[in-house]
C-alpha cells in the first residue's frame, strides 16, 4: 500500500533520529556504507571551483566536515529534514557553516544562492523527485552544478527493490520511497531545465549525475 509522502517523511525523520548519534561511528550499521560515496562527491568538485555550497540530506555533516577539514574558508550549508541530525551536525562547532532544519524537495533558500549542491544517499526518500529538482535549479547560480549519488539498478533489479526491499524498509521503519533509473532521472533533469553532463550506473547499484543550470 502507497504512503502518503508525509507518512514517508514521517518515517524519514523517526529512522534518522534514531541514527543520529551512531551515523559518524563504528557503529553507524546499514550508514556505513555512506563513506564509500564521499570520494566520488568529492572528486567532482575538484573539477572547478566553487563558493558556496548546499548539502541536501545532509545527516549529521560528515560530507561537509571532510569538505571543512581541507577548505574552512568555503560557504557551507547542511540541509536535513530530520531535526536530531542536525542538532548533532550543530555540536560540531564547525566556524561558519549553516546548518538547517528542511525539505530537499522546498527548498528554503533564495534563487541563485549556490554554486554546487550536493546529495548523497538521501534521493531515494524523496516521495516527489520533480519538487527535488525544480528546487535545485531554482537555489543554484547559472551555471552551478548538481551533483548526486544515490542508488539504481538495471530495469528487472529496480523493480525487486521498489516493490519488495522498500515496502520492507518501511515496515521496518526506514522512510525509503523509491531508487530511480537513469531514464527516470533524466527526465526530472530536462523537466527542471537542468543540463545533464554525466548519468551512469557504477559499482554496487551506484548511481552517479552530475546536471548543470
């Protein structure tokens, strides 16, 4: 039976509240397998530099403290829409970056307010990935990129996962909604007005996008 999107976000926030204060640790479970995706976010922003840049879904900030640790003079902003991730990505103390308490899919930012947005392994909870998109073109400058990470599969794979895995997520109380294919996210880029510059399935169910405004 289909959630309503707020009962996925409902779920959302419930499941990452209880991870908040393990996510960073030995002890993160299913999460750890989040750091294996930092190098790839991180090795498409080398290609060009940027200011000021948005982290959507966020947790609890281990993407912009690794960002932090080699460039603290850069404008960072974590967006999470789970107030205990936050709160914990706050006690960092980390001199200059905003860390906000939102919706990927309504952004709470001005127009033109970004270089680069980031999203890591949080796409696939998103129950409206057009709002997801229309909003990053809105905040990003001309010319600002999106770069994305989550999770696909070939046509007969994704099928199994969004009808099986998900649902079974979600009674476990995970607020997983649905892993896209890349025909999928294609069009929520051309339908954004977001140019896309790279779309592939990598290793492990990986799916990798980079878009531009």
């Amino acid at each position: 039976m289909m959630k309503t999107d707020k009962q996925y976000k409902d779920l959302t926030i419930k499941e990452f509240t209880k991870a908040a204060d393990v996510y960073e640790t030995s002890k993160a479970g299913i999460y750890e397998m989040c750091k294996e995706d930092y190098p790839y976010i991180e090795s498409e922003l080398m290609k060009e530099d940027f200011t000021d840049l948005l982290d959507c879904g966020c947790g609890t900030g281990p993407m912009i403290s690794l960002l932090y640790d080699k460039d603290p003079d850069k404008n960072y902003t974590g967006l999470d829409i789970t107030p205990k991730m936050i709160e914990v990505a706050r006690s960092k103390n980390l001199k200059g970056v905003n860390w906000v308490v939102g919706d990927c899919e309504n952004l709470p930012f001005e127009e033109n307010s970004f270089d680069v947005v980031i999203c890591s392994n949080s796409f696939h909870h998103y129950p409206n990935p057009q709002d997801f998109f229309d909003s990053v073109k809105r905040v990003l400058r001309p010319g600002g990129r999106l770069i994305l990470q989550d999770y696909t599969a070939p046509k007969g794979v994704l099928w199994l996962m969004n009808h099986t895995e998900m649902p079974l997520a979600n009674l476990v109380g995970h607020g997983d909604v649905a892993a896209r294919s890349l025909q999928e996210v294609r069009g929520f880029c051309e339908k954004s007005g977001l140019k896309v510059e790279k779309l592939k399935r990598g290793k492990k169910f990986r799916l990798h996008l980079v878009s531009r405004k």
